[in-house]
C-alpha cells in the first residue's frame, strides 16, 4: 500500500453525550491502495477488520466513496457489483457486505462512519437509501464536499464532536435527497418545486390544489404523492405553514387588526387565523404579540 500525505484512519470512543444529537461521526479515514497491495489495510480495531472470505457486518452506516481505481461491493441482498471511480456505497448497519479494490488497479477510498438513534428513522422513512451504490455524479460531489469536511476536521484535530455531529447530518441529508432523486426523477422533482413556488408567492389567494397539480402537469393523486415526499408535507399543509408564517411577521411589525392580518394573509377570518395559529403555536395571535412587544 502507498501512503499519501492524506491518508490517515480515525475512530472516536462512544459517548453518551452525543445521543441528544441524534446521529455523530464515529469514524473516517482516507487510504491509497496500490494495485497488488493486500487489503484491506491495517490500522482497523478488531470489530471492523475483514477478510474477502469471510465479510463482515457493523452496526454502524458507513459511506464509502471511491476517488481512483477500480473494485467490487458485495452484499447478500444485492450480490456483487462493479464500482469505478466516482462512485459512493453504502454499508448499511446489520448487513452482511465485502468490498476490495482490483488487484490490477488499486484504488483511493475515502469513508466516514455514522452512528445514532436517528439512523434507522432515516432508512424507514427513505427505503432507496437501501440501495447501496450512488452513481449520479452531482450527488457524489456533494457527498465528497462534505467527505472533504469531515476528514479536515478529524485530521486537524480540532472539532468538536458536536460539529462533526453537524457534518453527520449533512451526510444523512444528502442521501436522503440522493433517494428522492433516484425514486422521483428530475422532472417530477421541478414539477414540485414549480408548485412550491407558486403557493409561495399566491398564499394569500384562495387556491384550488387540483388546479395547480393540472397547472404543474400531474394527476391530483400524484401531486399530492409527489409532494409530501419531497417536501415532508401535504400541499395544503404547505400552503398552511406559509400563511402562517406570514401572519406571524405581520402581527410582530404592526397593530394591525386580526381580520385584516387574516384577510392579507389568505384566511377566511380572524377566527379560523386564530384556530389555526393556536393549533400550531400552542398560544393565541394576541398573547403571541404581546409576548414579542414584552420581549
């Protein structure tokens, strides 16, 4: 194996402080492996070394980008697969896998490795993170960017674990894009921000839901699909927290009357604005105001 000046392997003792995080960085590395050299390296605590013949399972997430060379990733739900520079895969906690670089090529990896509670909310709430191997090129840069970050910080030595608890989220967040890009696709995904747009800047207007999925050119049903997965919320839930929102900002920068905040803001009247807002804020328009002018 050739060492670069980059190359190093780092793995962080557990802490209980962490848990109020939800998800930390446990570990990351960098390491260049000529063609020929033995893998995997050595430098790996006991629970985390492998052989080709027997794999190896971790309880942790580990994301896996490869800069140069060549390889194979094998798993028993996915079998074995080629990777080529300018992938990522996965290593998902709890399953069986096995990895190598061409013995005629080598390969530069670079991996971090991301434990928590959060993580399994993460891979129930978006199943196509199951699929191990990331290909599209925009999506792998941005991994690599914040890949690039981490191993920074855990070379310098001086981040904190809570920031590199950050940095863990980031990750998570980019594979949970990176899911809604494979099971969507690019044109359902600008059908949807054309829609997030559009109640953004028509809130206050009454608005007819199945028109606008006619408008962004989908079937109600599949809009309505379409956008709770990528925003989290329904279309009229959306629309909801931008009114909102919006009467919030309106009731803190001036005196204005209840019925007139709710007729700037899209609400049928002050009652149903003070409904809502009670609903969701847990405090009526008028101590919520009160509260801001005491403050």
């Amino acid at each position: 194996m050739i060492r670069h000046q980059e190359d190093y392997t780092r793995y962080y003792p557990q802490s209980s402080a962490l848990e109020c995080w939800g998800s930390w960085i446990s570990g990351s590395g960098r390491a260049t492996i000529a063609a020929g050299h033995e893998y995997p390296p050595i430098g790996h605590p006991a629970d985390h070394h492998f052989q080709w013949k027997e794999g190896r399972v971790l309880e942790a997430l580990q994301v896996v980008l490869i800069t140069h060379g060549s390889g194979w990733l094998e798993t028993r739900e996915q079998g074995k697969k080629k990777i080529m520079a300018g992938m990522a895969f996965l290593l998902l906690p709890g399953v069986w896998h096995r990895y190598r670089p061409n013995p005629k090529t080598g390969w530069r990896e670079s991996w971090i490795e991301i434990q928590g509670p959060l993580i399994n909310q993460i891979l129930l709430q978006h199943p196509n993170i199951t699929s191990p191997i990331v290909r599209r090129g925009l999506e792998v840069g941005h991994i690599e960017e914040v890949s690039k970050r981490i191993h920074q910080l855990s070379r310098d030595g001086e981040a904190t674990r809570p920031e590199l608890a950050a940095e863990a989220m980031r990750c998570l967040a980019l594979l949970a894009k990176g899911s809604h890009s494979q099971q969507q696709g690019g044109a359902l995904r600008a059908s949807i921000f054309k829609a997030e747009q559009y109640l953004a800047s028509h809130y206050a207007e009454p608005l007819d839901m199945q028109q606008l999925a006619t408008l962004v050119g989908l079937s109600y049903s599949s809009f309505r699909r379409a956008f709770l997965h990528q925003t989290g919320l329904s279309p009229w839930q959306f629309l909801l927290q931008i009114r909102l929102m919006k009467a919030r900002q309106l009731l803190a920068s001036r005196e204005s009357k209840l019925e007139d905040v709710a007729a700037e803001t899209g609400f049928s009247s002050g009652f149903h604005l003070s409904a809502f807002f009670k609903k969701t804020f847990s405090v009526s328009p008028s101590q919520w105001r009160k509260n801001i002018h005491q403050n």
